[in-house]
C-alpha cells in the first residue's frame, strides 16, 4: 500500500513539473515597466512631464532628421580625408593649447562682426587663459577684445579684461513708455546711432564653497555717441531723424534732443566697482541628475570722474530652477530676472547704461536695445537636449519688459512674449558655434549665428 503512494505521489509531481514547463511565465516585457529582477517600475513624473515638450519640439526634431542624410554624408567624407583635423593642427599647436579661431557674430538688422581670436590656455601656467580677438567690417564696425585669466591660490580667480568696440549701426527706440508705444503702433524703430566704446575691467572670482561664489570686480568705461549710418535711406533712420531737438515737424537745430536721449552730447565716462554673490547647487556639473537650482545677486556702483558727472547704483537678481527629465540628456529650465538702476544726483543717466532688453542673450525676440528703462523683469522658460556630448538644441519662451524708475508703471499686459529655438556646439568652457532663431510678437524674426563666444 504504501509503495502505492510512492508511486502516484511520484506521477503527480511529475505531471505537475510537465505543467510547469510547458506553460512558462511569459518573459518580462519593458513595455509594460516589467525589469528582469521582477520588479514592476512606473514611468516617473519628470517623463509624463516631458510630453508637452516634445510635442513642442517635434517640428524641429523632423527639421533635424531632414538634415540628417547630408550631415552624415559629410561626416563620411571628413572621416575619410580629415579635412577639419588637418585645418585644426594648422591653426593650433600639438596639444591644442594655442592656435587661432575665425570669430564671426551676426544678428538680424545689424553689421556682422568678423574677426579672428587668438588663444593660450598655458602662458601663465595651469588654469590660466590668453585670449586676443581684432576683427572690423569698414567702415561700420570695429573691434578688439583681450581677456587674460589666471589663477593665484585657491579659492581665487582672478580675469583682466579690456575692450573697443566701434560701430554705426546701434538701434535706439526711446526710453520708457516712448518705447513701448512704438510697440503699441505695431512700429519697427530704425533709428542708428554710432557708439565709440573703451571697457576695463579687473575681477577677482572666490570661492567659499563649491556651491557659494564670490566675485569682486572694478573698472573703467568711455563711451562717445554720434550720428548713426543709414544702409538703407527708405526704410532706416538715424536717431536724429526721430529724436531731433527744436521743430517737432523737422529738424531744424540739426541737434539730438538731450531730454530724450540724456547723456548723449557728454558721452560717458565713468568708474564702476562690482560685488555679486552666486549659489550654484549644480557645484561645477553642468548636467546634473537631480534638481538644481542657482540664485544671483549683484551690485555695481558707477560714478563719473567730474562733481557734476552722473552717479548711479545697478541692482541685480534672478533665480535659476533647473528638473533633469530623463538623466542627463533632457533639462528643463525656468529664469526670473529683475534688474533697476538707481540715480544718485541730479544728472541723468547716459542712455547706454540704463537697463536694457533685446538681443540674442536675454530678451531673444527683439533687436539689441529695443527696450531701455530704468528696470526691467525677464521671465525664461527653457527645455535643452543633447544631440551629442558637445552638442545641444534648446526650444525657449520669453516674457518680459521694462519700467520706469523703482518698477513704476509695472502692468502684465506691458510684457511681451517671444518664442524660438537654436543648436549650440560648445566646449566645456565656450561655445564653438551658435544658431538662434526668435520670434518676438511685434518684433518680427530674429536670427543670430555666432562662433568662438563665452559659455
């Protein structure tokens, strides 16, 4: 009886086995957040965030495939003769630590820079930086920039920097509510004016911790104001068709109104010194995993050589939030800045040192200068992917503006918004080559193509 047992216990486990292996457990599927340890992983709320970007994203992405097929092609063909390799060991040394790099700048409605830099990343030792560039486009446009950067012993930094800039085409379009409603009129201000610019500046950058930055700074800066060049007499103006002194008809003085365009007859020439304060949780990273955050704060004083010269104070602020949303390939990054200048006698502020938007580094859908005021407040919405280890693409918003005096007149419906996107090729320390294409609303498209430029 009992080997009876034995023998049906032993048919039964075998029959059960037989089960077993032929209906198996299907195998883990990834689609359905199945992981081969048996653990069950939901999507997280960064990637469900990360839908609306990429429906945003989507037209640039087909963009991007489209020029695909000749980019590898080309990519083929340098791979196969080192057409750039050859370029790059002609213009630099062995190590890469010198050489020259073509500097072109270009952005809509104005004269291109191009120019050529110079740079030595070791003539004064480790962590030093030798930096030339000349360049000109006679004879609108002339320009030299040197910046030599060395370190003394941790945690100190210290950047000498001194700079001309000579140009013909800068755009003026008031100040204040005169600029905001040339906006409301739907019109497209034109008026040049030329600049002749010197800047000297000496900063020294600590660092208490590696999240917490110190930088003090002090310099020199002249600038001289003339009558702008008009490329095109029927569609630009020169600032004193617009802002003539004297007969509101005509201009008969032949005299730049310096009630509209303070400073403009004296020019600038002033001594500033700076202390701003930066708290970077990224520590050096420039990708990191988790969420990040940054906050900036600033303050220069400037004051003119003579008792009766123009002093001010310029404040600084902004705040920097930063979601990673699939490691580190995908950012998404939010800005508000504010800014205000503050007068301090009786004389006013020359026109080019008061607070300005516009230009392909901050407000990026309208022309350098459209706005300029006394304070301003920049709100920036970003979302930045990697196409490659030293390449990026960024879609972004903009919504911002300027005020009189302390934010007086602040109103949500004086802030204008723009939209665009852009590919950067950079180094970890600068930009190799950057496009930018904006859309301001009123403003029209602005684009900016630019190479050899700080990080």
């Amino acid at each position: 009886m009992n080997l009876w047992r034995v023998v049906l216990g032993v048919v039964f486990c075998a029959a059960l086995a037989g089960r077993v292996v032929a209906d198996p457990a299907p195998p883990p599927d990834p689609r359905l957040g199945d992981r081969m340890d048996s653990r069950i992983v939901r999507e997280s709320a960064a990637s469900e965030l990360a839908v609306v970007p990429r429906i945003l994203v989507a037209p640039l992405r087909l963009a991007w495939r489209g020029i695909g097929f000749p980019a590898r092609a080309l990519t083929n063909f340098e791979g196969r003769y080192h057409i750039v390799h050859a370029v790059i060991r002609f213009v630099s040394s062995l190590d890469r630590m010198r050489g020259l790099r073509p500097t072109i700048r270009y952005v809509s409605r104005f004269d291109p820079q191009l120019g050529v830099t110079y740079y030595d990343k070791k003539l004064f030792g480790p962590g030093s930086s030798l930096t030339v560039t000349i360049g000109a486009v006679l004879p609108a446009l002339t320009f030299a920039e040197a910046s030599m950067r060395f370190r003394v012993p941790d945690p100190y930094q210290v950047t000498l920097d001194a700079a001309y800039l000579k140009r013909v085409d800068y755009l003026f379009a008031g100040i204040g509510l005169a600029s905001f409603g040339r906006l409301r009129a739907n019109a497209n201000p034109r008026s040049r004016y030329a600049q002749d610019g010197i800047t000297n500046e000496a900063v020294t950058d600590i660092r208490i911790v590696p999240s917490l930055h110190v930088v003090l700074g002090g310099g020199w800066s002249y600038r001289k104001y003339g009558i702008g060049q008009r490329d095109d007499p029927g569609h630009q103006k020169t600032i004193l068709d617009d802002y003539c002194e004297g007969n509101v008809n005509g201009c008969a003085l032949s005299r730049v109104d310096p009630k509209r365009v303070p400073g403009y007859y004296t020019g600038a020439n002033f001594f500033v010194t700076d202390v701003q304060f930066a708290y970077d949780t990224r520590a050096g990273t420039r990708d990191p995993l988790h969420l990040w955050y940054r906050f900036e704060l600033g303050a220069r004083y400037a004051q003119s050589p003579s008792r009766e010269g123009a002093r001010w104070m310029h404040f600084k602020t902004a705040a920097n939030l930063g979601f990673p949303l699939g490691g580190r390939t995908r950012t998404l990054a939010f800005r508000l800045a504010l800014e205000m200048i503050q007068p301090l006698g009786s004389t006013p502020v020359p026109f080019s040192e008061l607070v300005e938007l516009g230009g392909p580094d901050n407000f990026r859908g309208a022309p350098i200068g459209r706005f300029r005021d006394f304070s301003s407040v920049l709100a920036t919405a970003e979302y930045r992917w990697r196409i490659w280890m030293w390449m990026d693409a960024v879609v972004f918003t903009d919504f911002g503006g300027t005020f009189d005096k302390h934010f007086g007149g602040f109103r949500p419906d004086r802030l204008v918004p723009d939209v665009g996107g852009g590919v950067r090729l950079h180094t970890s320390s600068q930009f190799l080559m950057r496009l930018q294409l904006a859309y301001g609303f009123s403003q029209g498209v602005q684009l900016m193509f630019a190479t050899s430029t700080p990080l």
